[in-house]
C-alpha cells in the first residue's frame, strides 16, 4: 500500500498524519466522508485537496484499524 500522499511531521498538527505537508489532517477527511460528504462536495469545500488525496486517507485510517485476533484457546 502506497500512501505517498500522507506525511507527519513533528511541529504540524502535533505530528498526526496529515495530507501531503497541508494543515488537513487524516482524521478530518475521514470524519467529513463518515459524516456524509462525497468526495465532489469535500473537493469544492478544500480546493487544496485532490481525489487520491481523500482516497488514500481512507486507506491510511483502514490500515490503522487494522487488527489481528489471536484465539489463545481452543473454544470450548
């Protein structure tokens, strides 16, 4: 998975990833999309960001929920 659109930087947004180095965090895209928003409606709101830009934050937020259940027991 390629997130070449996704940056972190210390001093910035308190170092959360954020979209290519711009002040629009990962978690806001994804909060407007689950609040509803498609994507034409966030591109004309945040003329600053790009279809691969809303993409691949949602990838980015997938992969960080991303979980591995272990079964340490057979189930009875």
């Amino acid at each position: 998975m390629a997130l070449d659109r996704i940056t972190a930087e210390p001093g910035k947004l308190e170092g959360r990833p954020c979209i290519r180095g711009l002040r629009m965090s990962v978690q806001s895209v994804v909060r407007l999309v689950a609040a509803g928003w498609a994507f034409d409606e966030i591109l004309a709101n945040y003329p600053d960001l790009e279809h691969e830009d809303i993409r691949q934050a949602l990838e980015c937020a997938a992969a960080a929920t991303d979980a591995h259940v272990l079964s340490l027991r057979e189930p009875a």
